[in-house]
C-alpha cells in the first residue's frame, strides 16, 4: 500500500449531555426538540439535511443526502422527481432507513419504516413554497439521467424559466407531473449522543407499522449499548 488515505489515529472527544432517564413516552417530542436545537445552533450549517438509504431491486443499498421537508405524527417527508434513482428504487421496494447527522452537536436520530406517496396536494402545497429558481430546475432536470452537456441543461432551465412568465406569484411555475414527495413512517427511532471513550448513549424507540409517533401507548422505548 502506497500513500496514506486515512489516518486512524484521529480522535475527537464527545462530551455531549447523555440522554437521560426522563424521556418521553413517544419519540416525536424528543424529535422535535433535537430538530429545533439543531436550527437553533449555529454550528449546524444544514439542520434539515438528512441522509436517505434505499436499495434496489436486487437489495444492494443506496445512500444519499436530501432534505428533511415535513415532520408530523404521520412521519418525516422529503420531496424529489418521481423518476429519479431513488423514487424507482421505492416503487419496487417501499421502505427506507433515514440518518439526521448533527455532527457539531454530538447527536444523531436514525428513522427507518415503510414509505407511502405524499397526496398530490400536498406536494403541490409544498412545491408552492420553494423559490422560483427551484421550480424551474425541478421543470428542467430528469433527475437521475444521463447529461451529455451541462450546457444542456442550462439550456433546458433557461427554457422553462421563459415557459412560464414571472408575475411574482408562488403559483407561476406549476408542479411537473413527475415530482413530488415520500412520507417515511417509522417503526424505529433511535437517538444517539456521542459520549466520552465511545461509550455512546443510545436509546430505540420501536412500535408496529401505521403508528403516529406522537402515540405514548404504542411505543417500545429501549437503551442499547454503544
């Protein structure tokens, strides 16, 4: 072996507060909680940026990182072009592990459940919110799909932004046919804080499929070792 890639002698010392014995009966709350700190900490460049792993129709995985979009008792959304790698993977097989990494803050919450479509209307809700340049590029890009140029896509955004005249309103660009969201219901939650010598603080949430994560009755909390 010739040149040094990774060293693994490199150490940080996690010394985040432990989770405690006080913790609520559901995990939406603590969700919650952690979310909001995490958009509270200016450590934290992305608080919504979660990782989501899917896998094909073989089984092999795939990862990657998207943003976190909604969060309720029904479970956590994320949005993307329905023919993109990942929407295909889902349509064979509906179910999906989630990582929200807060790394300056020594926390991590890992999601995974089955995956149901988000409403039309929903989608179309939420795809009213993003910046114009945002709907555009959602118009112009086949996510996923092979790009000869990248002068070709330009090209297909600078066609698109002039598809649709710029009157200021959210509703300008309407949602394409091919986009639109992915609601995970998770029957783990599981919460993690780096402690010192690795010895982690982990505790799992578990419950059946179709429960809200709001329900204190039907959730199994449990701690794990590191």
């Amino acid at each position: 072996m010739s040149d040094f890639i990774v060293d693994p002698t490199l150490r940080r010392t996690y010394d985040a507060p432990g989770l405690g014995d006080d913790l609520p009966a559901a995990p939406l709350p603590l969700l919650a909680e952690w979310y909001a700190a995490a958009v509270a900490d200016e450590r934290v460049d992305e608080p919504a940026a979660m990782v989501v792993a899917t896998v094909d129709a073989e089984g092999r995985p795939n990862a990657r990182t998207v943003l976190l979009k909604g969060l309720d008792p029904r479970g956590a959304e994320f949005y993307t072009n329905l023919g993109s790698t990942k929407a295909v993977e889902l349509a064979t097989a509906p179910y999906a592990a989630l990582v929200l990494p807060w790394h300056p803050m020594y926390r991590q919450v890992r999601l995974r459940g089955p995956v149901e479509p988000v409403s039309r209307e929903e989608s179309a809700a939420y795809f009213a919110t993003r910046p114009r340049g945002s709907q555009v590029a959602s118009r112009a890009s086949h996510q996923s799909q092979p790009l000869p140029r990248r002068d070709d896509l330009v090209a297909a955004v600078e066609a698109e932004d002039a598809r649709w005249p710029d009157t200021g309103s959210a509703d300008d660009v309407p949602l394409p046919d091919y986009w639109g969201g992915y609601r995970v219901r998770p029957v783990e939650v599981e919460f993690w804080v780096g402690q010192p010598s690795r010895l982690h603080d982990r505790v799992r949430y578990s419950a059946a499929e179709g429960t809200a994560l709001d329900d204190p009755a039907a959730w199994t909390r449990t701690r794990l070792q590191p």
